[in-house]
C-alpha cells in the first residue's frame, strides 16, 4: 500500500519592504493527521473553533497563541510535521516575462514551493518507494 502525505499550505503575497511572497507548508503522515490535529485543537484552549491570526494577537490572549505555537513546535521537534517556509527576495527583480508568467505569479510559486520543499526523493538515485500526496486535504 502507498504511503499518503498531506501537505497544508497558506500563502501570503503582501509585499513588505525586502520581501514577499510568503509560502508556507506543513507535511504530514496522513495516518498522523487525527493526532495531530487534535494535539493542536487541544492547545487552542477555549479557542477550538477559532482561526489563529497573527494580525489578532494582543495582551488578552498571547499566552493562548504561545501554547499553540509550542504545541506546534513540539510537533516539528519529534519531526510528525515537517515544515518549511519560502519567499521573495525584493531586490532580485526578474526582467522580460511574459505577461502569462506575470498573471500566473502566485501559481508558478506554489507549484516551485512543493516542488522544491518537500521533494524527498530529488537527490536519491533510486526510485521513490509509492506515495500519494495530498495537498490541504478536507476534513
């Protein structure tokens, strides 16, 4: 039988003043995915079905935050979730695109962000064993 992963992904294509473009990924066993979450439900406190937003921390609930990001990290730790972080440079400006690259910035990323941070097997010689991957799987 396969192995199954699941990738979660977000993106943010604000442009700050030295870069932009953020990609984020998080990569997970899908025979993981209900620990998991639920190890992140739980430290989410009385906040279960809240969106975290960074944009929303402040005094009244930055320790709820800090609990989540340790649970978070205590996942990343004992490597049940890998994950990795991509972006943009602004002072490397690329030249002479064509206007469907330009259209298509925010796909051609993506695709280069799984691409290029979760291949696994990209500097194996031999052949991937058989996977199957999911990308932000529905609950």
């Amino acid at each position: 039988m396969a192995t199954e992963y699941i990738i979660y992904c977000d993106e943010s294509d604000d442009k700050g003043q030295f870069y932009s473009n953020f990609y984020g990924g998080a990569l997970l066993l899908a025979s993981d995915r209900q620990r998991i979450e639920q190890a992140l439900i739980n430290a989410k406190g009385d906040r279960k079905n809240s969106e975290f937003k960074w944009t929303n921390i402040g005094p009244h609930n930055e320790a709820l935050y800090i609990a989540f990001v340790d649970a978070f990290l205590d996942l990343v730790a004992d490597a049940s979730i890998k994950v990795r972080i991509m972006f943009t440079q602004n002072i490397n400006q690329t030249k002479g695109l064509v206007e469907y690259s330009v259209d298509s910035e925010f796909f051609i990323l993506y695709y280069h962000f799984v691409k290029l941070a979760f291949d696994r097997w990209r500097q194996r010689r031999t052949p991937p064993p058989a996977s199957r991957i999911a990308l932000n799987s529905p609950s």
